[in-house]
C-alpha cells in the first residue's frame, strides 16, 4: 500500500510494522509528530504497545533501556537537545548491549536556539557505540528501521535513524508501506539470549573490575566491525521481500566519476542534479551519498574513492577546531590507499541554512579549478 | 481623498519593558501568557527597586519566549533548567533579584527535579508558572499538570494520569510564598508578584491560562473569551485553603488565592548562620541583605 506521509510518520510507521513493544518518548520540535502518531496507534491498537510518556529524554531512554532489558522491543525518537540529554544513557544502551532503536531529527544545537537542521547533535554522539543511519528520503526512513530493528537485535547493538529537520521530517512523500505479514518474515520476535526474568535470575551492569572492563568494549568494537557486512546481508534480504535494497552507501554515477561528491542525509539528492549539470557539460562526476556514518564502511567508501582524482566531502556539520567531521573520516579512511587523492572539504547549510544546487555548484567549481584546496574548511554560502 | 491628518503612533502601555525589535511575538490570539507579562511588568512599574538588579530567567516552551521579550537583563535556559541558571545568577550575585518566568512542562516536566530542591532550599527566587496544561510549544502533549479525562495529542483518548497540584507541591518542599490565579485574575495576579518580589525566600505564582490552539482546540473548549467565562464561573477565591485541596480536575472547579507566606531562613541566611555557628569569628557571612 502506498501512502503520503511525512519523514516523521514514516519513523512512526517503521517502528509500528516492526512491532515495537515499549514505546517511551518526551516531545521535542521537530519529533513530535513521531510520538503523536505512535500513541495513537498505540491507543487504537494498531500497535500492540505500551507507550510511556515520560518527563525528559533521559528518562525516555532509560526507559527504553529498562524496557529492553527484559526482553521487548524499544523504540524512542528525539533531537539535538533532547539527544545531547540522552548522553549519559546513550553509554548506558551500548554498553549494555540492548539494541534500542531511535529516531533522531537533525537539529542545531542551541545556543542560539535553532529548530533547524545540521548534524551537530547525532555525530557529537558518534563515539557512544551506537550504530548511524543517515536518510534521504522517507521510503529510505521507513525502510532503515526496520532494517536497524534487525541489524541491532543480531548484534546487541543499539542504532540511531537519522533525518533531516524540516527539509525531511515535515517534506511529504509517497511511501510503500510493506506488507506486515512480510515484515514479521524479516523480523522474527526479539529474543535476546540473556535478559532480565525471575525465572532466571541474573545481574545486569555491576561494578566491572579492570579485570573485565577492557574485554567488554573490546567485544563491541568486535561485534561493530562485523555490521557492514551484516547490513549488506540484511539490505538483500529486504530487496528480496520489498523491491528496495538497503545497503551502506547510496553511489551514483560513481563508476567512472574522476570528481566525486561525499555527502549525506537530503543534501544527498541535492548533490544528484550538480551530478547531471556536469555530466551534461562532459565533466566526468559522481555522488556518493554516506548511508551508514557508525560503523564507519572503510571498504566500500575506498573502493569507490580511490577511483576518483579529487573528492569534494560536504558537511552538514563541523568539529571545531577540526574540519567537518564526514571530511577527517573519508581522510582518515582514505590514508595509506593508492595514490594521494586531494580529499576537498566544504561546510554549508549550518543551522538549516539552505544547501541548493547551487550551492554544489560552487562546491564543484572550486573542485575543477585547485590542483588541492587552499584550506581544511572550504566555506559554502557563510556571511563573512 | 482626504489628506490624512499625521497622529503619533499608538504605544503599547507595557512598550518600555519590550524589546521592541523582537515583536510581534509567537503567542497565539487568546493565548494568556501575554497577560501574565502584563501583570508582572505593571508590578515592576508598582515597585520602587532597581530595575537594574533584576534578572530574568526562562526556560523552553511557549512561556519560555518571555526572557526573549522583556527589556530587562534576561537569559533564555535550555528545557527545564531556568531554576539551577537562576540559582547560579542569585549565589554569584546576591544583590539580584532573580525572577523565573516559564511554564508547566518546563519547570514541573523535565525541570521537576530542580523545583522541588530549589523550595527545599528556600532559595531566594520568584517563580511564575504560566500553566496551559499541556506542552504546547511541541504540539499540545500531556504534561504532568494535563488534569485526568482531558484529550492531548500523546493522550488521544483521554488523559489517564493524575496531575501535579502546583501549589501542593510548593508548600510540601518548603516555599515561603505560594499562590495561585488565572489569567482572568489579573490585578490579583500583578499584587501577587509584587508580594513576591518583597518576600525573601522561594515563591511560587502559578497562572492557569488558556491554551487555545492546542489544549482548547482539542478538547473543543472554544476560544480565549469562553475559557475566560470558564475561569470566570469556576474559580473559586480561598485565600489560606489547605493546599492538599487544590487538584485542578478536568473543566472543574479551581481554587485560587494566596496559600502560603511564611517566614523560614533562606538558603543564604540557613548558611551563614550554620557556618558562623561552626566557625566563629573565622567566617565571613556571604551576600547578606541589609
């Protein structure tokens, strides 16, 4: 069946066909309509849930973590503050290993106080152990909950879907919602191999001697670095069952591409009609939109740079004092790999300043015509 | 035509205490916090202090955007936090008159925890609650003072949990004033502030107002004028009530008045005082008013 709806239904909707048992959530501009649509599926039944409405996001996600420990599925959405008040927690679900799923909107954090999009909010929490999905489209939004339900409760790893504000959370679009009897095919009932039961009592996260400690981060990073595998695995599974396939990166017209756009969340199909302009003006150019930030996919992000003559990465984002932070990762991924690609980075579009074609345009203009860029962060549209 | 005689532009009687540059603002028409920021900026025409010593703080929300407009020193916090910035404002500078302006779901919700050991303190502060019983500024979502049976967009068959009683809760942690109006009280409201700016130690003004594209909407209420009429025929003045009376239940009746105002040592005055006692002569009092 195929419905309009915006990017936060479509959150609402993948968590309502994944079966989500424990819903706990606290509203935040530009989240709420995810939460709203959820209690009511939850009050009509629809969804077979319970739904708490809790008094902050620290609470919700200790919720969802206490829910998860038991043995049900959770699902939360939030963003940028609310996320930066989750921290804490955040530890708490990876560390853990209860596979939580959240949808978060990308939001600026404040001050000054923003309700617009960046990605500030989801990659300052890039080191907690969660696993990132960036999405472009609605269908896209859908699709990856389901999929992340899936990958977390194989690996006891939480994950974070992730759209932008505004330009996706409130865009309608036309989405095919799956079958629900071909969901419940994909995604049998989460049955955890420990959990918290009276029939068999056990205790969960005491005081870890350096003893143990070390060995417990060591087997997340392990089970981390079997995800991209996974995800490929599960994204043709879905393709399989539902026509789509889901997989760690979005490449277009990458094959033979000698420039190549890096980019991410909606600026992704931004990126496509720059992508067209050149193509049409016989410049060789390619977009490779990141779908998947944690785990980092180092294989398949230099299989298909390390084809390119120069890399333009444009972030939605910045580390201060760094550059943006998709930038020092493709650096980071494409150190030591043949030749000595020149890895271009562009900021633009902070705190929902709009990113248009133009604005790839100029990224693409200063590309052709520096041998190597002139700075680590190359501005796009900043009032100087 | 006429040649339009040039009259001086009408002035807002509460201009000098706007940023002007910030209007117009987000409230919806019949919403009732503008008239709270009525009464607080007539109490401050009313009272003889120092404007320059007054802070305000607010937190997120609808009521949140009133540190954003007022022409005083004044500092919009993140969600729920107004009373620890406030806090913070009145131990480094306790010269300040610190005023805490934010709603329900901010200072109860996710700020609930810093209500109560703020009153438990006795720190020195005035909080005004604007209460719309409902998050409003995110799209109408139960709040912990939304009354049970009423309809939220998170609650869409009916509220089942049982709210908060701001004023209950106030007088239970330790606040030295407590008092509670509507939006309809407004003169009762602007001498209550007054009151509280006078008092030393923690009080709490709570002001139920109408939320009239959410809350009322939903619950087909009608409009500003007939929740008006609704506070108008159903607040009930009881000045000194016991506060373990003062549940608001859904369109019920509502006790309003001045509940508590008593004397008990401020946070400042409790640690001198103790500290004194332990050190003697040693200790130098901190921030004491004349």
């Amino acid at each position: 069946m195929k419905k309009v709806m915006m990017g936060n239904h479509a959150l609402s909707y993948g968590a309502m066909l994944s079966r989500a048992q424990v819903i706990a959530a606290y509203p935040i501009t530009p989240q709420t309509q995810v939460v709203e649509l959820l209690s009511e599926m939850c009050a009509d039944k629809t969804l077979n849930a319970k739904f708490i409405k809790v008094e902050s996001e620290h609470s919700a996600m200790a919720a969802c973590i206490g829910a998860s420990i038991t043995g049900a599925r959770t699902f939360t959405a939030t963003s940028a503050q609310g996320l930066a008040l989750m921290h804490e927690l955040l530890h708490w679900a990876s560390g853990g290993r209860l596979p939580v799923v959240m949808g978060n909107i990308n939001r600026s954090m404040a001050p000054g106080w923003s309700i617009w999009t960046d990605q500030n909010d989801s990659l300052s929490e890039r080191d907690t152990g969660w696993m990132q999905f960036y999405c472009a489209s609605n269908q896209e939004v859908l699709d990856t909950v389901i999929q992340a339900f899936k990958v977390s409760e194989t690996l006891a790893i939480p994950s974070m879907v992730i759209l932008d504000a505004f330009t996706l959370s409130h865009t309608y679009e036309v989405v095919d919602i799956p079958d629900k009897a071909k969901v419940d095919e994909y995604l049998p009932p989460f049955k955890p191999p420990y959990r918290l039961t009276p029939d068999d009592p056990h205790a969960f996260n005491g005081l870890t001697s350096p003893e143990h400690y070390f060995e417990l981060r060591y087997k997340l990073q392990k089970d981390m670095e079997k995800v991209p595998a996974l995800i490929e695995e599960t994204g043709r599974e879905y393709e399989k069952l539902f026509g789509r396939y889901l997989g760690l990166v979005d490449d277009y017209l990458c094959d033979d591409a000698e420039i190549i756009l890096v980019t991410s969340g909606t600026a992704g199909y931004t990126a496509r009609v720059a992508v067209d302009e050149l193509r049409g003006s016989g410049v060789k150019a390619g977009n490779l939109r990141m779908k998947v930030f944690r785990p980092f996919p180092f294989e398949v992000v230099q299989r298909i740079l390390k084809r390119a003559k120069k890399v333009a990465v444009v972030d939605r984002n910045i580390s201060y004092g760094h550059h943006g932070i998709f930038a020092q990762e493709v650096k980071s991924a494409l150190y030591g790999q043949a030749g000595d690609i020149p890895v271009f980075g562009f900021i633009a579009g902070l705190g929902g300043r709009d990113i248009t074609p133009a604005s790839f345009r100029e990224v693409v203009d200063y590309t052709l015509s520096h041998d190597i860029p002139e700075d680590n962060i190359l501005w796009i549209g900043v009032k100087k | 035509m006429t040649k339009e005689t040039e009259r001086p532009e009408p002035k807002n009687p509460v201009e000098d205490f706007l940023r002007m540059d910030r209007i117009p603002h987000i409230w919806c028409s019949g919403c009732g916090i503008g008239v709270v920021v009525s009464s607080f900026t007539d109490a401050l025409r009313k009272s003889s202090f120092d404007l320059n010593k007054l802070a305000i703080v607010s937190g997120i929300g609808c009521t949140g955007r009133v540190a954003g407009y007022i022409k005083l020193d004044s500092f919009h916090s993140t969600h729920g936090r107004p009373i620890p910035f406030a806090t913070g404002l009145k131990l480094a500078n306790p010269e300040l008159k610190v005023v805490v302006f934010s709603g329900d779901g901010d200072i109860f919700g996710i700020g609930g925890n810093h209500f109560i050991h703020a009153a438990r303190r006795n720190m020195d502060m005035v909080v005004i609650c604007v209460n719309n019983f409902n998050y409003a500024m995110t799209g109408g979502q139960v709040a912990p003072t939304s009354p049970t049976d009423a309809n939220l967009s998170t609650a869409p068959y009916g509220n089942f949990e049982h709210p908060f009683s701001l004023p209950y809760l106030a007088d239970a942690c330790g606040a030295s004033y407590v008092a509670r109006w509507t939006c309809l009280h407004i003169r009762r409201v602007t001498k209550s502030i007054q009151e509280a700016l006078d008092k030393k130690g923690f009080s709490l003004i709570e002001v139920i107002a109408p939320c009239v594209t959410l809350y009322a909407r939903r619950n087909r209420l009608g409009d500003g004028l007939n929740l008006l009429k609704y506070y108008y025929d159903n607040s009930v003045i009881q000045h000194g009530a016991d506060t373990r009376t003062l549940d608001i239940g859904y369109q019920g009746k509502m006790i309003v008045g001045k509940f508590i105002d008593r004397e008990r040592p401020t946070f400042l005055e409790s640690m001198n005082t103790h500290m004194k006692k332990a050190l003697g002569d040693k200790y130098v009092p901190y921030g004491e008013q004349p």
